[in-house]
C-alpha cells in the first residue's frame, strides 16, 4: 500500500508502507493523503470470476494438473449437483 501526500502537486512524496503499519506513524496524514491500494491479481482474487478463470488456466497448463486437462462436460455430467 501507498501513502500519497500533495498528488499533483511540486511537493507530492509518495511512501509505500505495509498495512499494519498505516496506525502507527503521527502525522502521515493530513487533507492532501490519500492510500492506494493496488488490484490484486486475478488468481489472488479467488471470489472473482476472473480469478476461476486463471486458476482454470492454470490447472489446465501443460504444466498443470493432468486429471483436469483431460476433463470435459461429459465427464464431468454425473458430478453436477
């Protein structure tokens, strides 16, 4: 995470920091802060389809798990709720 202070501006600094960290420093924010957080990756961000979508292409690699690779819709038909 990122603590911006002055964006825009000749004096904007920019200090990245861990989260735990944010409640522990006096004076770090004032009118001019903000924090940035950045966007998870997809696989990290399991709750997302494009998170099932990477952890399928994965699995699916040549890399990957090699019973996943060989699954289709028909084999998979008599598991499906």
């Amino acid at each position: 995470m990122s603590v911006v202070r002055a964006a825009g501006l000749p004096e904007q600094h920019v200090e990245t920091l861990p989260l735990e960290a944010i409640d522990r420093r006096d004076g770090l924010f004032d009118h001019l802060a903000c924090l940035y957080l950045p966007a998870l990756a997809p696989e990290a961000n399991l709750r997302s389809f494009d998170g099932l979508r990477a952890i399928s292409h994965r699995l699916r690699s040549p890399d990957g798990c090699p019973w996943d690779r060989e699954q289709t819709h028909a084999t998979l038909k008599p598991f499906r709720l």
